[in-house]
C-alpha cells in the first residue's frame, strides 16, 4: 500500500513503513540501483511498545532534524492521538 498523507496510514494496524523524499529516490531502491543517494529511505519498524527507525547514517547533518522530529513525534502518545487532514 501507499499513503500520500499521515492521515492515510492506518497506524495500529501496519507493522512497517517506508518513507522516500521523492519518487526518483523510490524507483532507485526498488530497483535496487547502486545510484540510491545514502538516507534515501526512512525504514520505520513499528511494535506495540516501540518504533524502530532505520537509516544508512543516522549521524548526517541533513538527518538530525528528521531523528529530533521523530523524537518529538514519539514523546506524543501517537497512538491515541488523532491526525487532521489539512
């Protein structure tokens, strides 16, 4: 399946996610091309108590904000907290 928006996912009911910034960085990983830019993919692993994330460098500069929104994000009881669609 895919989502566009947040608000799609059907949080308690997937298990894994992946998330790409565009879809030139999603065609290259499922082609599985050597070209496929490092920290082109956020892989989420979700569980009933935690949520795994997985990159290629967690310690890039451009990666900092998305751990630190995560980060955030976890803080929340996310699952009992509803999404708004703008």
């Amino acid at each position: 399946e895919k989502y566009r928006s947040y608000s799609e996912i059907p949080i308690g009911r997937v298990q894994e996610l992946l998330f790409y910034p565009n879809a030139e960085a999603e065609a290259a990983w499922d082609a599985d091309s050597s070209d496929s830019p490092p920290n082109s993919m956020l892989y989420l692993i979700l569980s009933a108590g935690s949520v795994t994330a997985v990159l290629d460098d967690p310690t890039a500069a451009e990666m900092r904000p998305v751990i630190e929104s995560l980060r955030s994000v976890l803080r929340m009881d996310i699952l009992n907290t509803y999404a708004e669609a703008e």
